[in-house]
C-alpha cells in the first residue's frame, strides 16, 4: 500500500503530524488525549449523533465532532477549554435529564459508560425535571430485554446488528421525542428477525439491552433440598470471567471457577467441553458419512445458536448441511439427566441443570422443544451467562483469586484441549479436523495444530490435506461475514467439504454474555479477543489429552451406555433437525 | 451476487396480493433503475410505461416519478453512496422512499403488509422500511379516514379559541390529532393556519371550510358529515 501523505496540525498548542485522512479524534489519541465519546465506536460505521467528541476549529465558528473530521493541513484543535467542556456537559446534562435515575437499581450500575461519562465531565445535578421518554419494558424474548427507556438513541445496536451480524432487526423509529430503536413495526423481539445473539447487548452504553435474567432461578433451585443441582461451564468461561474481578484478559480460570460453583453450593461442577468432545466424535461420523455421499456436503457446524437461528431465518435452504449434532451444552444437559442420572440412581426430574454460557442464544437454545424430554421439561433448566455468574459470585462475596484450584466432576467432567478450543473461532474446526484425520485415514493424525484455522479475523477459507483427500475448509465468525461463504455455496459458486459458523465476532469468546470489558476497551477490540483465544489455545496445549476420540470419560459414555458413535441411542439423544422460522429475513 | 433468494416466487405472488400488480411493477422499474449490466435474469428492466401518473395526488405532480426521475440509467453512479460491505442494497435502498410514494399514493397509507412486502420486493430490510416510513411526517401509517378534518392551530384561530374546538373534537370523536375514528369516518389533524384569519377560528372537513366556529357546533358539523357517509355507503380511505 503506498505510504499516505503527512498531514501537520496542532492539537492543544502541541504540533504532530499524522498521516492524511486520520480523524481528529484518532490524532488526539496519538498525544495522549482521550476525548470523550459517547455513539463512536471503533469496529462499528460512523454516527456523528451524539456529540459529546466535540472539538474547537479554529476559524469554523462552531464545534465540530471529532469522530467524523478528518485532519488537514494546519488544522488548530482545542479539545479543552472551558466553552468546550461545558458544552460537552450540557450534552450529556440532556442525556441524563432524559433518562431513569435509577442507577442505584440498575444492571450496569458500576459499568453503565453513560454515568461514566456524567461523572467524568462534571454532570453533578439534573436541571430538567421536564417530561420523559416512557416506554414499556420488552421480555418477550428468551434471551434479550429491551428497555427503550434507558436507551440514548446512541444507534450503536442498530449497526452491530447490521454490519456485523448482517441481520438488520434493528432500526430508530419516529423521529424527535418519540424516536425508539426496535425491530420492524415495533414487534416484540420474539417476533421479528432477532437471532438472539445479544450483541446488541455488549455494545449498548447503558441498559437499554440485557440479557433475561436467570440468577433468580438459580438460587432458587441451590436452596431447594430437594433439588440436585449441576452446573456446567463453557470452554470461553474461564477465559473471561477473570475480567469481572478486575483480572487481566486472558487470564486462564478454570480451577478457580470451579471452586468457586462450589461455593456457590452446586452439587457436581461438569465441563461443557466434554460435551464439546462429544459432539467432535458424533460429527466426525457425520463428516465421514456425508463424505461418503449419505448427506450433502458442506457440513455446517450447529454449536451456535445464534447462528441456527439466522440459518432458520435467512437461509432455511442450508439447513440439510446444519449438522445433526446438538450444541456441547445441549448434549451434557441430556446426559446429564439419563447417564448421570442413572448412575447416580437419581430420577431426572431431581435433577436441576445450569449452563454457563457465553452466550445469551443459548437460553433460547434451551427453551427450544427440540431440547425438551418428554415431560415438557426442557433438559438444560436455566442458562447464566458469563456475566450473571461474575454477579452471583459477588453477591455471594466469594474472593475468587483466593480460592484453591478445584476439579470438574465425573463422570461429565474430564475433556480434551480440543473441547477447550470450542470457545474460539475456528476451534471447532481444528477440534473436527483433530478426529476427522485420524476416522478417514485409519491412523493417528501426523499433527495436532492446524494453525490455518486460527486467528480471530472474520474469515478463513483454506486447504487441509486429509489422507489423499483435500478437504476445503471454511470458517467464519459474525454472520455478515458468514453470509459471503454462505452465498458462495448457495450459488454453488465453490464447493466446500465443511464451514465452520460461529454468530459472534471472535466466536464464543465474543459472545453476547461475556464481561463488559474494561473502560476504555471495546467489546469487540480484537486485540481483547485474541488475548482471551490465546488463553483457550494455552489450555489446549497444556493438556495431555488433545483429542477427543482419546478421552476415557466418552470411551466410557459409549461403552457402557450409548453403544457407539453414531448409534440409535446417540442419534436419539444428541441429534436433532432445524426447520425454516419466520419472519423471514432479507439477506 | 444473486439477485433473487429461493423464496423469490413466493416473495413476489405475495407482494403482488399485498400491493397489486400496478405497484409491484413500479417497483420493478424502479429496481431496474439501479440494476447492474450484468444482470441476466432480465427483471427490473421489463415492464410497461415508464412512469404512472398519480391519481390520488392532486395538483401536485407525481412525487414517486419525481423521486425516480433524473437517476442515472447507467449503474455505478449510485454505487459511491454505498457503506459496509453491500453495494447493491444501498443502490436498492435509494429507490425506497420513492416505492413508499407510490404505495401510498394507492392505497393512502402504509400498512405493516405494505411495508413488509416492499421490504421483501425491494430486499431492503424490514426494520429500515418501518424506520424510513415512520420518520417522514408524509408518511402515514394508519388508513385515513373518509373526511379529513383540519383544526387550524394558526395564532390567530388559537387566541379565538380553536383550542376549545379542537378539544370538543376530540371529545366528540374519541381520537387524538393524526388518528382516525374507528368507524373510519373522519381523521383529525392540526393545521398550520389556512390563510383565512379572518375566519377565525376555522376548521376544514375535506375541502369545505367551515369559519368561525364554536365547540358547540362541532356535534352538528360531524353529524353533517355523519349522514353523508352513510348515504354513500361505508367509507373507505380516500388516499387524499
């Protein structure tokens, strides 16, 4: 790329020079000087609507945000004075006038980025006790909560889920005082295109998104005597919840978490990752059979629900390439309350199953009728997400760091790195290709690492040699980018053997339930996201057992209670079918 | 890219119920506007005279032919507006607010089916369609009824009492200003002066004026209006 012309300003009386076409705000940060932002963010299209970025140009007569002005020469930016800062309060003085004052009460209390911003630019009282936007709470979804009385108007959920999910269910309707961001027609979420991936939850700036809760029922059920209670964790768990209390991105918790379910009075702590190695056995044989011509290739993966929604929503055409396989969480759950149930000589309806998750499609997941047993219960009972058991872990007053290293419970407990990786982009794939190797050629796979599958950008295509076969692999984190090979097989334009489809940019790691990251860390930073991958992969390559097919635990499942990969009691419990769903989304 | 997705057939025999052959054609004039050279599935460019007159609209000329007129025939020109990754939706999104035109140019309103079948005809999202339609004030959302009443709001009628009027109107009717009755038979706006100061304070019922009235004569002017609509049968919206 030719290298772009300098550009020399000044900013606050000090002369930089930054290459052309740098916006003044980005230039500001090259001095050390965050200015303040409210609707910007960085992997998200320009707005330029809330204003708080504002800056003096000389010689413009009016304040200019410094999110959309780029630099020229001999610009002169002041990004303080006392004109500026008090303008930037007034702005945010309106914001907050307009808005519940209820932050005492509220979820994002201690991480809300609108009182974040009050405090920092001096917003001390309320003068406008005039009339406020009201609009009812929206819970008609299993995953999502919309409370257009907290939103800002900022649009920020409005372009995640259009240009990073592809799925447009969000837009502002009205205009003025009336104007509120929902699906089409106001529907309920339930109701419209929403894939439930709650992304628009991870970059709202204040409450207006959250997940349903479900702490409510988990103490619930941890105080009931009668109730048996078991938890699994997902693989990008313990890569983030260290962030809650203030550990650094990255920080590998598994033992800690554990201890601290423990804690919280769970009565076995199982591994979602042995369900993750499961599900790479069953879909291995699936692979094979389709390779065979018994199903149509590509085989997409089906671990995430945000994906099998959009899949039933936008592409119903693919749904005989989903895989068969139920998600790691959804088969741990079954097995739980058959296998687990059985040896523990407990009836399954004592049984009481949580799943943390990264995810909040995941609770639409469980509630779905396809993971029901025959009674109407479903088999996952309630799903917390990353951040609702930081929360449970405080509210307990449980000092994480301090705790000695637990370990996860038989007989669901023990699981290869190749489970771990699940959490990441592309996890599944190298996880796939771990076993597919070693079930298409007979023998041990010659590698472990298939390192053309890592890394968090959005898309991967590539070859991966597989005995005398050459398997065309695709892997794709946030849909708008899986819509580009989800085209190309649509069109027939290349022919894939499998893609791998995770909903959130990053994969599970980025996923709707995760941390609020730090301030002055975006949610999507994939600077953030690579630390929490790195984590996974350390994991992996930390443990001894590195592929699925090795583990004892699922050797032992097979043989004294599925009888097989593959088999009718597997397909039976682990498989399942996705039909078309409306409305229909426009691609 | 294709232009079309597997449930084209049905997107469009829908569309067609929803919104009639007349405008469906319209859409694909206006598609075929923004259409690449490339395209070989021949739709958007076929399909009968260039440009419908609006009847609904009078005196005005034909916003939705304006609204398309003067676009380039050729594509790429319209590409540079276009952001994140899908060119050819924006190219589709910027026939949208003329589509929306000429839908209520026919129909008088848009109605969620309206909208939800443009947004599938036209592969513009939903959420955007709605966004678009209830931002602009011209845009109506729920039919209209068969008598438009203007309350002039103008300061002039306001300090002679038009805000007595108005209420009695209300009262009488049960609807706010922008709804419309459920009979269907009138809808209520506010008006920004009509010009007739001298009147004040003055209401219209569809093109009649009426000056200089009291809340007292507002049962009277409605039953009026009442007895008119049931000698002509049940209103249907008039698309004025």
């Amino acid at each position: 790329m030719a290298k772009k012309k300098k550009v020399n300003l000044t900013i606050d009386g000090i002369k930089l020079a930054v290459p052309e076409g740098t916006t003044v705000m980005h230039a500001a940060e090259k001095l050390g000087i965050h200015i303040p932002r409210l609707c910007y963010h960085p992997d998200l299209s320009l707005a330029g609507s809330c204003r708080v970025c504002i800056v003096d140009v000389k010689g413009m007569g009016y304040f200019m945000a410094s999110c959309s002005v780029n630099v020229w020469e001999g610009m002169e930016v002041q990004t303080n004075s006392p004109e500026i800062r008090q303008a930037r309060r007034d702005i945010v003085e309106l914001l907050v006038d307009n808005h519940p004052m209820d932050c005492q009460t509220c979820e994002r209390d201690g991480n809300c980025e609108l009182q974040n911003l009050a405090y920092s630019l001096g917003v001390r009282e309320r003068l406008w006790e005039g009339r406020r936007k009201r609009f009812p709470l929206e819970d008609s979804s299993h995953s999502v909560v919309r409370n257009a009385e907290k939103c800002i108007l900022c649009g920020r959920c409005v372009r995640v889920c259009a240009e990073i999910q592809g799925v447009y269910n969000l837009s502002q309707h009205g205009r003025g005082f009336t104007t509120v961001v929902a699906p089409a027609h106001g529907a309920a979420m339930d109701d419209s295109v929403c894939i439930q991936c709650g992304q628009c939850i991870n970059v709202c700036p204040t409450a207006a998104f959250l997940e349903k809760s479900s702490t409510e029922d988990v103490w619930k059920a941890l105080a009931d005597p009668n109730k048996h209670v078991v938890v699994q964790t997902a693989p990008s768990i313990r890569a983030a919840i260290g962030e809650g209390f203030g550990l650094s991105p990255g920080t590998p918790m598994t033992g800690k978490m554990v201890a601290a379910l423990r804690v919280l009075g769970f009565d076995a702590v199982f591994d979602t990752d042995f369900g993750a190695d499961l599900t790479i056995v069953e879909e291995a044989h699936e692979f094979l059979s389709r390779l065979q011509g018994h199903e149509p290739l590509p085989m997409i993966t089906s671990c995430s629900p945000g994906w099998i929604s959009f899949m039933e929503k936008f592409y119903p055409e693919l749904i005989p390439h989903a895989s068969t396989c139920k998600s790691p969480m959804s088969m741990l759950s079954v097995l739980a309350k058959t296998y687990y149930a059985q040896k523990k000589g407990l009836d399954p309806s004592q049984i009481y199953v949580v799943a943390v998750m990264p995810c909040v499609a995941k609770k639409y997941e469980s509630r779905r009728p396809e993971h029901f047993m025959a009674d109407g219960v479903p088999y996952t009972d309630a799903v917390l997400t990353t951040r609702e058991l930081i929360w449970m872990i405080k509210c307990y007053g449980i000092t994480i760091a301090t705790l000695p290293d637990g370990q996860f419970d038989d007989p669901l407990g023990t699981a290869s790195g190749a489970g771990d990786i699940f959490g990441t982009t592309g996890g599944v794939m190298e996880a796939t290709l771990r076993a597919a190797s070693e079930l298409v050629t007979g023998r041990p796979a010659d590698r472990l690492e298939f390192t053309e599958v890592r890394a968090v950008e959005g898309l991967r295509e590539t070859y991966v040699a597989i005995g005398d076969q050459n398997i065309h692999v695709g892997v794709a984190n946030g849909l708008q980018n899986a819509k580009i090979l989800l085209d190309k097989v649509v069109s027939g334009q290349e022919k894939f053997h499998v893609i791998e489809v995770m909903a959130c940019p990053g994969g599970c790691i980025g996923g709707g339930g995760q941390p609020y990251p730090p301030e002055g860390v975006k949610v999507l930073d994939p600077g953030l996201l690579r630390k929490r991958a790195s984590a996974l992969y350390a994991i992996d390559s930390d443990k001894a057992l590195r592929k699925s097919y090795e583990n004892p635990a699922i050797d032992e499942l097979y043989d004294t209670f599925l009888g097989g990969p593959g088999s009718e009691t597997a397909h039976q419990l682990l498989h399942t079918h996705y039909h078309a769903k409306t409305p229909r989304g426009i691609r | 890219m294709s232009t079309t997705t597997d449930n084209w057939t049905e997107v469009e025999a829908t569309a067609k119920r929803v919104l009639g052959e007349k405008v469906v054609a319209f859409i694909d004039r206006c598609r075929g506007r923004v259409a690449r050279p490339e395209r070989s599935d021949g739709r958007g460019e076929s399909g009968g005279d260039p440009a419908t007159p609006f009847s609904a609209v009078r005196g005005s000329p034909d916003p939705a032919q304006a609204a398309t007129e003067g676009l380039p025939d050729a594509p790429g020109d319209l590409r540079s507006t276009v952001s994140a990754g899908s060119e050819t939706r924006a190219e589709r999104e910027s026939q949208l607010i003329a589509v929306l035109h000429k839908v209520q140019a026919e129909f008088g309103y848009l109605a969620e089916a309206h909208l939800d079948a443009v947004a599938q005809l036209l592969r513009v999202p939903a959420a955007k369609v709605a966004g678009v339609a209830s931002f602009y004030h011209y845009f109506r959302l729920s039919p209209r009824g068969k008598f438009v009443i203007n309350v002039c709001l103008g300061t002039a009628c306001y300090v002679k009492g038009a805000d007595r009027v108005a209420q009695k109107l209300m009262d009488e009717l049960g609807i706010a200003f922008g709804e419309t009755s459920a009979d269907g038979v009138f809808t209520l706006e506010a008006a920004r002066c009509l010009g007739t100061c001298g009147l004040a304070p003055v209401l219209m019922v569809g093109d009649d004026v009426h000056p200089q009235v009291t809340p007292d004569q507002v049962p009277l002017i409605l039953e009026k209006y009442l007895s008119k609509s049931r000698q002509e049968g049940a209103g249907q919206g008039s698309g004025g």
